[in-house]
C-alpha cells in the first residue's frame, strides 16, 4: 500500500521544480532520471518507482520521509517561498539546536554599572575625595555578579566560549587593578594619578560590554570620516589641538580618525608622552562609548556647551 503522505510530499516536489526550470530538482535528488519517448513525453525512470512503492520497514519508511523533507525544504528555500527552516520534518528540524543559556538578570546588573561609572566621574572630577573613598567596596561586590555572568554565558568547552572567557576574566581583571590604583590614589590625594586609574577603569568595562555581547546596540557605520568627504574642516568648531590642546574635563569633538565628529568629555590623559587621551564620548542608548585618541585628533569645542550629563546626576542623600 502506498503511503498517501509521501506521495503527496513528492508531488508537491515535483511542481515545484517544474516551475524552477527544473535546476534544484537535478540538485537534490540526483538519482532521479528522465527518458524520451518518441511523442516527446518525458517519463520518469525505473529509479523513481523506487520511491513510489511501500516502504519495507518503519526505519525506511522514516529515512524517505527524511529524504522527502530535506528535498522540500531545499527546493522551497531556493527562492520561491520563505527559507526552508519552516518546512522541516521535526526530526530534522529540531537537529543540533542548542539552547541559550539562562542568565537571568546578570546582564541587567552588570550594566547598572554603568550608572556607578557615571557616579565616580562626577565625584572625583568635583574632587569630593570623601564620596570617592567609598566606591571601591561597591565596586568589589560585583566580583561574583562578572564571575557568573562570564562562566553561565560562555559555558561550553568550544574553543570560542573558553576564548571569550578568557577575554572577560582579563578585562574583570585589569578592572580592578586599575580600581586599586584609584583608591591609592584616592588616599594620596593625586587627582592626576585617580583621573588615569578611572580611565583605564572605563576603558576595560567597556571592552567587557564589549566581548560579553553586553552592548544594547549594534552601529555597524565602521567609519564616520566617509560622511565628511564634502564638508569642509572648519564646519567643526573647536580649538587648534597644537596651540591648545584639550585637558581632563574638557568637552571635546573629535576631528579625525573613524568617530570623526563625535563628542565627549576628556577622562583621562596618559603620562606615558605618546600623546593619548581616553575619551567618554556621549551618551547613546544608554552607554557612552571610550575611545583611546591621540590628542591631536581631539578639539575643544568652542562657545556655550551643555555640561556633561554626569553632572545632572542627582546625588543619593
């Protein structure tokens, strides 16, 4: 007894190809010939009867519609209806489909930092030592909330999750160094020193946003230079880098390189004399971006200017 379904399967098939100009039915099923006859018809070869006829067992009658289903789906995915995936038997569909790993509210509490970050700027930038002194601890009880986050997001032993979690135990890791030095800075009262160790402290959590897919945006603009071809330099206000180079606190635009015309604040400068500042570009989505910039690339910005918004930030009584 033949079985209806895969009858129907393959005719279904069979007009599909038709339609195709026949090209994905030679691909996918290559044992299916056609012969002549001398009216012109075209009669299908002793190789289909073999799909025609009653399966023998359970286990061929699952591998023709295995068969069947990839054929479908490959014949279906080929431009003429939506992408195969939809079509797939469930045996074939469900294959190989891994599951997410569950995390919970960790990505939440990983970028509530971001908030703290905002915090420590506007305190230490004020100078208001005795608030400053404070956020290490807070700081050091996240230590469980980036370990988890980073073995439950990556977990498997591919070599890319023990890659990336590689990569996330180094930047949790250069995080915190740069934490120690804030707070022996903090203690010394050296702002210059504090003004670096929060850079680098910005620095290294972003990069963890970054690497943990912790971003809550994707900008796939690689370069934004392309966008000022036509427009001449001096459509961007700001003050000559070589005559007046930018310092920490300064809001700044920057006026080369791919974030070519962004803005920001100056967060930190190195004493290294390779002329790098980090910069805090502003607010998009939520986050605010760091950039490591030669000072050459970054200009004052000129006339009235809104105070960076960390300063907006009511202080918790």
């Amino acid at each position: 007894m033949r079985d209806p379904i895969l009858l129907s399967t393959f005719s279904i098939v069979l007009f599909l190809c038709t339609i195709n100009n026949s090209s994905a039915f030679q691909t996918v099923l290559p044992g299916i010939t056609t012969a002549t006859t001398n009216s012109g018809e075209r009669a299908l070869s002793s190789d289909l009867s073999l799909w025609m006829t009653s399966a023998s067992s359970e286990d061929e009658l699952k591998s023709r519609r295995t068969f069947l289903g990839v054929a479908t789906a490959s014949v279906l995915g080929s431009g003429f209806m939506e992408p195969a995936n939809a079509f797939q038997f469930p045996e074939i569909a469900g294959k190989d489909k891994k599951s997410k790993p569950r995390l919970g509210g960790l990505p939440s509490k990983i970028r509530g930092v971001v908030g703290i970050m905002d915090e420590l700027q506007r305190d230490l930038m004020q100078e208001r030592w005795d608030l400053v002194e404070k956020y290490p601890g807070q700081f050091r009880s996240y230590v469980p909330v980036f370990t988890t986050y980073t073995d439950s997001a990556f977990p498997s032993d591919e070599p890319t999750d023990q890659g990336l979690r590689v990569a996330l135990r180094y930047e949790v890791g250069r995080f915190f160094a740069s934490l120690e030095r804030l707070r022996q800075a903090t203690t010394r009262r050296s702002l210059n020193e504090a003004y670096t160790a929060y850079a680098d402290m910005s620095l290294h959590f972003d990069r963890y946003l970054r690497v943990g897919g912790l971003y809550t945006y994707y900008d796939s603009l690689i370069s934004t230079e392309p966008l000022f071809t036509n427009i001449p330099d001096n459509a961007l206000i700001f003050s000559d880098p070589k005559k007046d180079p930018p310092e920490v606190r300064d809001l700044v635009v920057v006026t080369k390189g791919p974030d070519k015309g962004k803005i920001g604040i100056v967060i930190g400068i190195y004493p290294d004399g390779k002329g790098n500042c980090v910069v805090k570009l502003d607010r998009y989505k939520g986050l605010r971006e760091i950039r490591v910039l030669p000072l050459l690339w970054v200009g004052k910005r000129l006339g009235e200017q809104d105070p960076d918004d960390v300063f907006l930030i009511p202080r918790k009584s």
